[in-house]
C-alpha cells in the first residue's frame, strides 16, 4: 500500500505539510470539521469511529497527489448519504467543484421497481456521468472502494461476496483503464482473497517458500546487468517486481499450468534518472543493448510501449530473455518519469482543466466515448455496463489509417470499428476496406499494426446485424440510434 495510514486529522495534516504541495489547509481543515460534525456518533461495521474512513480515503488521494479541492470531497464524500449536510450547504461553503464530486460519488436514492443489478448499473452511470464532467470523481471513487476492500475483513460474508465481485468487474478495470496501477494491483489482490479465499492462501505460501530460491536466482540474474549499467554511468535502480497473487492465479487458469511453471513469477524492473526527456528513448534501447548482450532474447516478447504509449498514457520497454537457470525472465526498462506515470497514471500529471498533452487527449476520446454511452440512454442499465466493460480495453491495438495515423482500439475490432471512429457518416456508408492494400469485408477483424482504408458508397445503408462484429462502445451506440430513427416510420406506418 502507497504511503502511510492515518488514523487522525493531526496525522493527515502532518502528511500534507511534508508533500510540500501548496495545499489550502484551511479549506482541508474547514472540510474534516464539517464531516467530523456530521458523522458524529457514527460508526463503521469494524467498530472504528466513522470519521476514519474518509480520512483514509484522503490519505490514499494524498499519495496520488490529488489537488485541495479532492482531498476536501474525500473528507466529506459520505456526508450527504450518510447525514443530514445538504448538497448546498457544501455548495456554499466550498464551492462547485467540491459539491460536484461529492454528488457524483454520493449513491442514487433507491429507485422504485428495480432489480438490484439494475440498481447497482444505475449506480456506476451516475459515476460515469460524473466522471465525464470531472475525472476526480472516479479517482475519490477508486479510493473509497480500495479502503472499503481493506477493511472487508469485518463485514458478513454475503456482503463480501458482493463487493468483492463489483470490484473485479467494474473497478479494477477502471483502475487499469486510468493508469492506477498500484491501486488496481491491490483492488485486484483484495477481491481475490475474498472471493477465493483457499486459492489465495494457498498461492500466497508458495510464494514465500519459493522467496529464498527465487532471490538467489533473481540476484544471479542481475549482478553481471548491474556491472554492465554502472560502468555506463548510469544512475538508475533496479529491483525485482514480483506478480501479484491475481496475476498468477489468472496464468495458472489461462494457460492451465500448475504454481510451479508459472515462470514469470518476477520482473527485473529498471528506472533511471534522466532530466531530459528527449534522451529517454535512447538511454532506454542502450540498456536494452546491454542486457540483450549479456542474455539471449526471446524474440516475440518485445513491447516497445515508448514509440507508441498504451491508451492509459504507459511507457515502457519490455523484453524476455533466458535467464542462467534457463527460464525466461521479463525485464522492464523505463525512465522516473515513466514510472511516474506507471505508478500513478493520469493522476499523477493530470493537468485539470488546463493543457493538452498526449495522456491527456487519448483520455479525453475515453471520457467523450463514455459521455457517448450516456448521452444515448439504453433501455437496459445493465446492457449499458457491458458496453463500458468493452471500452475499459484490457487488452488493445493499434492501426494505422493510409495517411499514418494511429488509431486506439480494443482487441476483436473490426473493419467497421475503424470506420466509425473515424466518422459516423463514414460508418453508415462503409462497404469494405483494404488491410495491408488487400480488399476485405467490413466484419473482418483487425491486428495490432495493420493498415486500414476504408472504402464508402453513398447507396450503402446500416444493417442490424452490424452489430454483431462492432466492438467499440461508440460505433455500437451510433448505430443503435440511427437503426431506432430508421424504424420510426415503419412504426409509425404499423
């Protein structure tokens, strides 16, 4: 866990003080009085006064270097569910921005007649909605769900089940989809436990009965890497990255290996220092030389996440090479910078309404593909989840339109995928493409790389079953829309 729990308001000033940041103590201070007053006399199901849960949730926002106005919605993020603080009250007191997240993380009043998915759904698009005005409020929102998953330990079982689950599908993703590694790391671990509690246990054991002989071989591995770098000059560390107990679960299931052949139990990882950022690639295919000469590479695990970041703003270079023990072993170059950005994603340089970087723009066509989902209600909540679900990409790819230009997709997308994003009219009129200068349907899918042309006619119209090899949330809501509009004088005929 990043940073340091704090159990009082005296310890969350003290850490505020040391981050050197140009907080507003004041305004934080006005926040916890009004929080501490309303939640007075409340406590959390471990027995703890509840005024400790939101001042976790703004230690952890904390360590993400949040600015003053989150730190305030997290101290008061329960006040207007839970007590009897109103919406304008905070409005007054601390302006719109605080009164906005509070609301977008405040849960919907129970809605009439619906079933409790339904209910759930209803919940997380009101976040969403949020989110799309303001990306704090899903960043307060994953910090709230990862205090709530360390502290599961005291409530009833069933109820454990439930969130345990929630996390796995929505949160965590959204984790991921953000760059908030470590916190998705950590939600990921946490629901596991809780929904495999005997699997966790037993992993857990083996990983420390192997500890001994993995750090010998790990050391082994690094010493002649180690060598090499420093006579370079570099200043860097290096560490070994241990998989999350998630992650090797989820091997063991996918390529049905038992605990013992999971080899890529650790990572080398290598961060160096470098104040120009314009060398950073080069420092990086250096290192790579290096360790490529000492060990032999495997040559289809090769990620070059620096010429093209991945969609959550991630920059790396990774490769495998044979290790002396004979296993494969990932080795992960990146500068501080990177790691940065790895560790804390969007966060950690999220420039608030000002500034356009790169990160920013390729989050922002997230935000508008998701404000899409919501600006066309679905008739099913639940329908509209998977959607979302699509769109928080585990895995993508990248194409290349004829000009060279990249486009972001989710893995399965297809020809028709490609042309919506490029434009919705382009989309309706789409007949074929040509990949790699050959001609293919628009169903067939796509691989990380291609180059992509879309070929129109004006007499094409949309066909239902589009649908089924669209993968994009944007191009599935798009169609939808125009198929309804399409129907409405038959109906209306009928």
């Amino acid at each position: 866990a990043a940073g340091t729990a704090v159990k009082t308001f005296e310890q969350l000033v003290e850490k505020i003080r040391a981050s050197e940041k140009p907080y507003d103590l004041e305004k934080i201070t006005q926040a916890y009085k009004v929080a501490e007053k309303a939640h007075e006399g409340q406590l959390r199901t471990s027995g703890d006064p509840y005024i400790t849960h939101p001042l976790a949730v703004a230690s952890i926002l904390l360590d993400y270097c949040m600015d003053t106005d989150t730190i305030c919605a997290a101290l008061l993020h329960d006040t207007v569910e839970d007590t009897d603080v109103t919406l304008d009250e905070l409005r007054k007191k601390f302006g719109e921005d605080v009164a906005l997240m509070v609301d977008g993380v405040t849960k919907i009043g129970l809605v009439p007649l619906v079933s409790k998915e339904e209910q759930q759904a209803e919940n997380i698009r009101k976040i969403l909605m949020a989110m799309s005005k303001d990306i704090r409020v899903i960043i307060i929102k994953l910090a709230d769900r990862l205090h709530n998953m360390r502290t599961l330990g005291s409530m009833a079982p069933n109820k454990q089940y439930k969130i345990a689950g929630e996390t796995l599908y929505i949160y965590a993703p959204l984790a991921h989809r953000l760059g908030l590694f470590a916190i998705k790391t950590e939600l990921e671990d946490l629901a596991f436990k809780y929904e495999h509690p005997k699997t966790y246990e037993t992993i857990s054991r083996k990983i420390a009965e192997s500890e001994a002989k993995r750090a010998a071989v790990y050391t082994d591995f690094s010493l002649p890497i180690k060598e090499k770098l420093d006579t370079l000059g570099l200043k860097y560390e290096a560490k070994a990255r241990l998989k999350s107990v998630y992650s090797i679960w989820n091997k063991m299931e996918t390529k049905h290996v038992p605990f013992e052949e999971v080899y890529d139990l650790y990572a080398m990882r290598i961060v160096f220092d470098c104040d120009d950022p314009a060398r950073e690639k080069a420092i990086c295919w250096n290192i790579y030389a290096v360790i490529t000469d000492l060990y032999r590479l495997h040559p289809e695990r090769t990620r070059d996440w620096i010429s093209t970041p991945k969609a959550n703003g991630y920059q790396a270079l990774h490769l495998t090479v044979m290790g002396p023990d004979g296993n494969w072993v990932e080795v992960q170059i990146r500068s501080r910078r990177m790691d940065e950005i790895a560790e804390k994603g969007f966060a950690a340089h999220w420039k608030y309404k000002i500034g356009e970087g790169d990160e920013e723009s390729e989050l922002n066509a997230w935000l508008r593909t998701i404000k899409d989902i919501l600006d066309n209600p679905e008739p099913s909540a639940i329908d509209f989840l998977d959607t979302v679900k699509l769109n928080l990409f585990a895995s993508e790819i990248v194409v290349f339109t004829p000009k060279g230009e990249l486009i972001t997709l989710p893995a399965g997308a297809s020809v028709l995928d490609v042309a919506f994003t490029l434009h919705s009219e382009i989309g309706m009129h789409c007949i074929a493409g040509k990949v790699n200068h050959k001609l293919v349907p628009l169903s067939s899918r796509l691989n990380s790389g291609d180059q992509v042309e879309i070929l129109t006619s004006q007499s094409q119209s949309p066909q239902p079953e589009w649908a089924d090899f669209l993968v994009t949330a944007h191009a599935k809501t798009r169609l939808r829309a125009v198929l309804r509009k399409m129907r409405q004088p038959i109906m209306a005929k009928g």
